[in-house]
C-alpha cells in the first residue's frame, strides 16, 4: 500500500503502456508515463489515489479537472514506489 508523501513514478495508465489508437489527444495520460508524482491521498477511491506530478499535466495539453492543480487519481497498480 502507497503512504502520503510516497514519491512514485507512472509506470503504465489503466494497466496499459500504450493508448489506443482513437484516444483524444486531452485524455493521453499515457503521456505522463516515467513521470514523477507524489501520493497525497493514500486511501484509494475505486482501487486508485490522488497524486500530484512533478511536470505540469496541462503542459502535455491534458485534462486536469481536479481541485487540486496537477493531481489525478490513478490506479494504484500503475504506480511504482521511487
């Protein structure tokens, strides 16, 4: 289980390495895989938590819709401890 305050990498999004070919260009998080991020909700919602990347998402041209700028709620799963 990730802590608060864990400094995790993306290693896959959804479980996958690639986005399908029909992905909308502001949905690609696959674009933030090998980034760096750090836990700041470690409870998971629906099997996922809330981190916040070191790289600014909206940068990459991506949906951030969360209070918090810069976070997403990712799967657990698809993230490795650093």
């Amino acid at each position: 289980m990730l802590k608060t305050g864990s400094t995790v990498k993306l290693i896959t999004f959804n479980g996958e390495a690639l986005s399908s070919e029909d992905c909308e260009p502001e949905e690609n998080y696959w674009l933030l895989i090998g980034e760096l991020a750090t836990v700041l909700e470690s409870e998971t919602i629906y099997g996922r938590v809330l981190v916040e990347f070191d790289v600014l998402v909206k940068s990459k041209g991506l949906y951030c819709h969360n209070e918090i700028p810069n976070t997403l709620l990712i799967l657990e799963s698809d993230l490795l401890i650093v």
